[in-house]
C-alpha cells in the first residue's frame, strides 16, 4: 500500500494548480491555526498553490445557522 503525506498532496495540488479555500474557526483550540491551517497554507504558497483563507469567528462553520 502506498502511503501519502500530507505534504505530497499539496505538492500534487499545487502542480495541478488546484485553487484551494479554507474556512477555519479563529476560536478553535482543538486545532490551532499555527499548528494547522497556518502550517498548511505557509507550505501551499511556498509550493506555488493558490489558497484562499476565510476566518469565522466562532469554531462550526455552520453555527450562525443552527441557532
């Protein structure tokens, strides 16, 4: 079985020049961002992806509608 990294993803995306968007949660403390999304976005533009990050306030992205 082959294995693949989460760093060979992105080098396949971003060769494909597959756009990506995150929506993250800024109040997350389960995930942090300069542990998560920040780490994979720095590696994505390093890379020469394109993605686009979205900040929500609050930790679901789907809150605002479930209340």
């Amino acid at each position: 079985m082959t294995v693949i990294t989460n760093i060979e993803d992105l080098r396949m995306l971003a060769k494909a020049r597959v756009p990506l968007w995150h929506v993250y949660g800024d109040a997350d403390d389960v995930g942090p961002w300069d542990e998560n999304t920040g780490v994979d976005a720095e590696r994505y533009q390093k890379l020469g992806g394109d993605i686009t990050l979205i900040a929500k306030t609050t930790h679901h992205l789907f809150q605002p509608l479930l209340y």
